[in-house]
C-alpha cells in the first residue's frame, strides 16, 4: 500500500452514484409496493451496501483499512431508472472515493440480484464518483504563488564545516513542492545575534516566510526561540502546537522541541527542530496548510 504516515488526518468525504436500469414500469411497481419476492430491494440493498463498503480493503488489495464513520444511500427513481446516491466520510488520513464507489456498486449488484427473478433485462450503468472533500487536492489553488522564504540553518557544528546540512535541504524540498521561491539559505552559528540579524534583515527585504531549523532543544547552545520571542510581534500557538502533535504521534521525544511560530511584521517567523527527520516531519504537519496565513498577513499590508 502507499505510504500515507507523513499525511494529516481530516475530514474526508466522498460522494459516488450507480445506476441500476431495469426494462419495464411494472419492476419499479414492485419495488414501490413492496412484492418484490426476494423482499425489500432497497432496504435489503442498503443493508448490503452497508456492509459492503466496511469489506472494501477485503476485496481490493491497496486500499487502506479506515474507520468508515458515516455511510449515507439514497435512490432516485426516474421511469426505469434508480440512481443509486453513496456518501461516506471519515477522519482519517486518505479519501473514501474508492469506498464510496464500491459500497454503490454492492448496492447495485444486490438489487440486480432481487430483480432478476422478475426482470431478465435489468442493467447497471454509471458507477463513478460525483464529489469527494477533504484532500490537499480542495487546497491547491487557494494559496499564493509569489511568495518568497528565507531558509537558516542554525548549528555551529555545521557552520564550522563538521557535518552536513541536510534539514534545511529538506525544508527547501518541501517549500519547492509549494511553490514557495527560496531567496536565501544560509548557515549560521547559535548566535542569538546573529539569528536576530537575519531575521530583521529578511522582514525589511520584504520575505514573507523565514523558517529556522536548529537551536530548539534543551541544550545550553539551543537559543533560537530565546532569539526570536522578542522580535515576535504575535506568536501563533496553533502552528506550534501542530507541529508538536504530529511529531508526538511519530516519536517520544518531539515533546522536548520548543518549535516556534509567530509573525515579525507581515512575515512569518518559524523555528524548526535541527534534526533532518524532526525538521521533514514539522514541514510535512504544516504545509502547505499555513500558507493561508498570507491571504490574511498581505492583504492586511494593502489595506
């Protein structure tokens, strides 16, 4: 199956149709009054829809086992016609269109099933998906695409040329799938005044995003929070406290980051564990979400 361990969960819903079709008025008669002999064909089928959809990573291999927590039917009936209408959603961290399509399809075939003893010409037609909501995908459009970030790497053993970066290439990498242009990234001491420095610098050259990674520990040497609280203007609790939940979930220690999230003006301050893993993992709980932030920080500057 795919990875999907770096993705958030949300709500995601989704909405599929199929079309049974049967050959004449008198088998949607039954269906209506209820002498269909097997039974009845739409509570029957909904129950096996019902079922059906809680089966769907029995049956199909790359589909993922996800707490299915509401599953809506509807029929519509047009002359010989029965759209057939599955809804399904959850909170989880993939979508449910194929789960949705494939409860729609069970419904389908248990009505063929009931049907055919007293119509041999029924047909199922136009099983597809209508609508589904809750993916990145809902997302794509709605962030800005002239955005510019600075990218500080803050450690002295890397400075002093003793180890290699690699957090703040993953940083890039993640802000390059955002469209997110890099004007800078550079490599600095934990220096509380150098860390200051570049932060001013990039808020007066007009960067919206300067993320930090390094310097958020418990170290004596992990100052970078201690740099960056004064020149904050506004914290913003809900980013950190984002990062913080998403890297508990991966591993015990992500508690002890002090990660650090606010504005300094109309630019957006973050600081990130040093670590590669800490760093990827705090990038992947934030984007491209936190890039609304600016639909609000730059249309407050033109105002």
């Amino acid at each position: 199956m795919v990875d999907i361990t770096h993705k958030s969960t949300t709500l995601r819903t989704a909405v599929a149709q199929a079309v049974v079709k049967v050959s004449k008025s008198e088998t949607i008669t039954a269906i209506e009054n209820d002498t269909v002999p097997k039974g009845n064909v739409f509570a029957m089928s909904k129950a096996a829809g019902l079922l059906g959809v809680k089966r769907t990573p029995d049956i199909l291999p790359d589909c993922h086992p996800l707490p299915i927590e509401f599953t809506g039917i509807e029929y519509k009936v047009d002359g010989l016609e029965i759209t057939v209408i599955f809804t399904v959603k959850t909170i989880y961290k993939t979508g449910v269109e194929v789960e949705a399509m494939h409860g729609a399809s069970v419904v389908a075939l248990n009505m063929y099933d009931m049907l055919k003893p007293i119509d041999k010409g029924i047909e199922i037609h136009a099983i597809k998906l209508l609508k589904k909501k809750g993916g990145k995908s809902d997302f794509r459009d709605k962030f800005r695409k002239d955005l510019r970030a600075a990218v500080v790497v803050c450690s002295d053993t890397i400075s002093a040329g003793h180890k290699e970066d690699k957090a703040g290439k993953a940083i890039i990498s993640k802000l390059e799938s955002c469209d997110v242009k890099i004007s800078e990234y550079v490599i600095i001491p934990d220096e509380i005044e150098d860390i200051q420095q570049k932060a001013k610098g990039y808020q007066e050259q007009g960067i919206d995003l300067v993320i930090y990674t390094g310097g958020t520990g418990l170290s004596g040497r992990d100052v970078t929070p201690e740099a960056l609280l004064p020149l904050l203007d506004r914290r913003i609790p809900g980013i950190e406290e984002a990062i913080r939940n998403y890297g508990q979930g991966r591993m015990p220690f992500a508690m002890l980051s002090r990660s650090l999230a606010g504005t300094l003006g109309d630019t957006l301050v973050l600081a990130l564990p040093g670590s590669t893993n800490g760093a990827k993992e705090s990038m992947d709980a934030i984007f491209p979400a936190v890039l609304h932030s600016f639909r609000i920080l730059k249309g407050a500057r033109h105002d």
